[in-house]
C-alpha cells in the first residue's frame, strides 16, 4: 500500500469526489425549476461525501471522531442514491446513467463502511 499523506490519497476520496463532480455535470441540465430543490440538494450531499471524508481524516487522532464523521459520509453517500432515484423517477437521467452512478456508489460505500469497520488502519 503506497503511503497516504492527505485525505486527496484515500481512493475513497478519489472516487467519490468523480462522481460528485459527474453529478455537478449531469445536474447543469436539470430543468430551472429544480434548481433550490432537487439540483442544490444532490449537489450538496455529494459533495459532502468527500467534505466528510477529509474532516474525518484531519480527526484520525482520536478513533471515535473518525469514524463519527466517516458515518456522516456514508449518510450523506445513501442521501445522494435517494436524489438519484428522484432523478431517474423524474425522467432527469436515463437508466444507463443511473446505474453508472449507482454503482460508483455502491464502491464508495463498500469503502466507507470497511473504513467504519477497521478505523485502526487509518488512525494514528
């Protein structure tokens, strides 16, 4: 395993900063009436996937902080597969995309949840 100097190291960061940037790409062509609502809310909680992740690295000195904020990550990570539903219900995205970023999903959350389970690999 290369050495992790910053949460920019953390492939979980990686993967879940693409894909809410992906998020921020496919939602500039949501419809305007969704801008305070369904846009700004999945934007957010995506992004606070990978905003939590960081704070939870700057807390790795104490176990218990770390994994309070990588479960805020999760949280957010399961808010945005609801957005994306809503997306998809809405006719917003096709299928295809959808499935794309479900399953980007689905390996972000595997990763969070081994980070919950195992925080000793990544505390001081």
């Amino acid at each position: 395993m290369s050495q992790i100097n910053s949460f920019r190291d953390l492939i979980v960061f990686q993967k879940a900063y693409e894909v809410s940037m992906e998020i921020f790409e496919i939602t500039k062509e949501f419809p305007k009436e969704e801008k305070y609502s369904l846009t700004d809310q999945i934007r957010r909680s995506s992004r606070s996937v990978t905003s939590n992740i960081a704070e939870a690295w700057a807390k790795r000195i104490y176990v218990k902080s770390f994994v309070s904020k990588l479960s805020d990550s999760l949280g957010e990570e399961y808010e945005s597969e609801v957005w994306l539903d809503y997306s998809r219900d809405c006719h917003y995205i096709n299928l295809e995309t959808y499935n794309s970023l479900i399953n980007k999903y689905d390996e972000v959350r595997k990763m969070l949840i081994a980070m919950i389970n195992s925080p000793e690999k990544f505390c001081k």
